[in-house]
C-alpha cells in the first residue's frame, strides 16, 4: 500500500492521540495506511488497539 494525500494528517492524528514512545510511530505509520485503505491489520501487537478507527484482528495463538 502506499500513503494517500490524507496520510500526513492521519499519521498526525494518531501520533497526537497514542504518543511517540517506543514503537508506536512504525505502528502509527502502518495503522494510516489501514485506515487510508480500509484495511484489516493482523498482529500480534497489541499496540494497534489503541490506535482509533483501525480494524485489528489478533490471529490464533502459535501453537
């Protein structure tokens, strides 16, 4: 997927509500591009919950 004219505001938006600590700007850049595209993440990072509007989906546990 590449970023649409509405990323940097996105991006902006997310960045101000979750913050820029740890991971969470690589995070907040892939939930954009989810919700640019409507599209599903699939992780087992927990972090995508926080981010509002983005559709997260935790697969099964490995066995």
């Amino acid at each position: 997927m590449n970023p649409t004219v509405r990323h940097a505001d996105i991006l902006a938006r997310m960045l101000t509500y979750v913050g820029t600590g740890a991971n969470l700007v690589n995070d907040a850049h892939l939930a954009a591009l989810a919700v640019e595209h409507r599209a599903s993440i699939v992780s087992y990072d927990s972090d995508f919950g926080r981010f509002e509007g983005v559709r997260w989906d935790q697969p099964p546990a490995l066995l």
